[in-house]
C-alpha cells in the first residue's frame, strides 16, 4: 500500500496543484508552499491500514460563506487550535446569541463582541441578518479579526414572492400543530402560579379580615359617638333657651356655635384636600385604624397589595387566554368549558 501511495504521488507531479492554483487565482489570494502528506502506519504489519493528514495549518482569519441558502461562519477556536463552523438562521438568531454559542464551544473566550468597520458596537439584540448586510470586525479575547461578508445573490421577484408565500404558509402549519400545545403550558404555568400567589395570600388574607373587623368596629362607634354628642348638643341648648335662659340670649350662642361648626369643615377641607361627606369621612378614619392596627399587628400592606396585583394578573391573562379567539372555538363553546 506505502509503496503504491508514493509511486502515485511521484506519477502525479504537480499536476495535483493546478486545480488549487485556478481556485486562488479566482479569490486573489497566493497558495500556500506545497506541505508534505506523511502516511501513519497503524495495526498489524501484515493487515496494513494508513491514515493520511496534512502538516498544514488551518487560516486564523474568520470566513462567511453561504451553502444551501445560510450563511456559515467559520473561525478558528484560540483555546482549542482549531476551526469550528457556525450555520447562522439570519431572521432568528441574534447577535448575542451567536457571540454565547462562540463562547459555549470555547470556555477559553472571554471576551466576544461585534463592531462595525468603523469602531461601532452592534447590539447584542440586532439581527445577524443585519449584521451579514455588511463587512464587520469579530473581536475574541485580545484578537480582531475582519470579516468579509460575500454578497449574496439578489432573488427575482417571482423567486421572492415564492418564498414569502412559503414562509407564511411554514408559519401558519407551525401555528396549527403548536398552538394548543403552547396554549395546554401556559394555561398550567398561571394555573401554577394562581395557586402559588393564593397559597400566599390565606394568612394575610386572614390577618386582613380581623385587622378590617376591628377597625370597622372602631368607626362605627365613632359615628355613634358623634351622634350622640350632636344630640346632647341639641337637648342642652333647647333645655337652655325654654327652662333657663331666654331666645334673646341663646341667639348669639347658636350663631357662634354654627360659625365655629362651618370653620371646622373649611379647615377639614385645607388639610385633607376633600369636602366633608359623610361616607368619605368614614372611609378615612377607617383606613386610618386599619393602618394604625396593622403596625402594631405587623401585617405588611404593602406585600399584601402587590401579591393582590399579581394575582389580579394572572387571573386577566387567563382570561385572555380562554377568549374564542385564542382557542379557536365559538363563545358557547368556551362558555360550556368555563
């Protein structure tokens, strides 16, 4: 086998390089000094095998080319010695999904970011099909290198109508096969999460329920108060103008006593910013017992209302989530199903 491989290669010459030349003289480039293919012996003697490889080393430069409509980026891993390919889908990947797949194949990278020729950052959000639009500079640890991007060859407009056509009609099979399977997880992730939030919220809902008690108890005897007085205040000053004194001299009393009685409610309105009524009067001084009796309760408002918030959401996007148009079904339908 040995003696037949080097009698090949002598019978060959240098024909075998002409095809390299003609590919080098197309892109420009120089053609590296021939390397010495060397023939490894391996196993037994009488049952030869030989594996063939090249002493020359690989390009550190970083290539884009396109094969079967997508773009593929070839560079070499600095850790690792060696090149590694990279199929890009340019209207889904990003470009800082690229730069985590780079650093994934070598954990010796610590640094991947993208520029414009000009010294430029590119998002790690942007599309690598606006990336491709252009040359760029691939900067890996200490090391830039600068990428060519190939122009890609323009399609007709039948052949772009064509794809559009088939990209919406991908689009809408995948929308058919997968919808009720994403609609079934994430109806059971808020189903999760509603239970979650309510577990969570049963001992403060407990705890609000007697805090709320007592402050309602609290203003009810308030009001029951103020009646009281106001009926005592009546009972004296008819008791006053009939049995003690006389309308002459209880006129001016009664006045003072309606004067003091309106400047009470103007400086209730400069220092709430509310007229006095009645059923906001209550609402207030209910919250203010409720509040005063949930600190020396140590019941967290604040933690109650934004687990009430959250929940209140999760209850819309379910909600959301069983309309018709969403499950594809008519309103009886998911009438009947809730």
């Amino acid at each position: 086998m040995l003696p037949r491989a080097g009698q090949l290669l002598r019978s060959a010459g240098g024909r075998w390089q002409q095809p390299l030349a003609a590919a080098a003289a197309r892109s420009g480039r120089s053609l590296p000094a021939p390397q010495m293919l060397c023939l490894k012996q391996t196993g037994n003697l009488k049952h030869h095998k030989a594996a063939c490889y090249s002493t020359l080393m690989p390009s550190d430069e970083v290539t884009v080319n396109y094969r079967y409509g997508l773009p593929v980026v070839t560079l070499m891993l600095p850790s690792r010695k060696e090149r590694c390919q990279f199929t890009i889908k340019p209207m889904l990947t990003r470009v800082g999904t690229f730069l985590q797949d780079i650093q994934k194949e070598d954990k010796g990278i610590e640094r991947a970011e993208v520029f414009t020729t000009d010294g430029s950052k590119i998002p790690a959000t942007a599309l690598m099909e606006v990336l491709l639009m252009n040359d760029f500079k691939l900067v890996i640890n200490n090391t830039t290198y600068s990428v060519q991007v190939p122009v890609k060859e323009k399609w007709s407009r039948e052949h772009a109508a064509e794809a559009e056509d088939i990209k919406s009609l991908v689009h809408r099979l995948f929308i058919a096969l997968h919808l009720e399977d994403h609609q079934l997880r994430r109806e059971r992730e808020l189903l999760q999460k509603l239970d979650h939030l309510r577990e969570q919220l049963v001992p403060l809902e407990q705890m609000k329920a007697k805090i709320a008690t007592s402050a309602d108890a609290k203003t009810n005897r308030l009001l029951w108060t103020g009646l009281a007085l106001l009926s005592t205040q009546g009972g004296a000053l008819a008791w006053l103008t009939w049995w003690v004194y006389s309308w002459d001299i209880m006129e001016p009393v009664t006045y003072f006593l309606t004067y003091g009685s309106a400047l009470a409610f103007y400086a209730y309105f400069v220092l709430t910013k509310q007229d006095y009524v009645y059923p906001d009067v209550k609402d207030r001084q209910f919250l203010h017992y409720f509040y005063r009796k949930s600190r020396s309760q140590h019941f967290d408002v604040e933690q109650y209302n934004k687990l009430k918030e959250a929940l209140a959401e999760v209850e819309e996007s379910l909600r959301r989530l069983h309309q018709p148009l969403h499950l594809q079904l008519p309103i009886q339908e998911i009438n009947d199903r809730g």
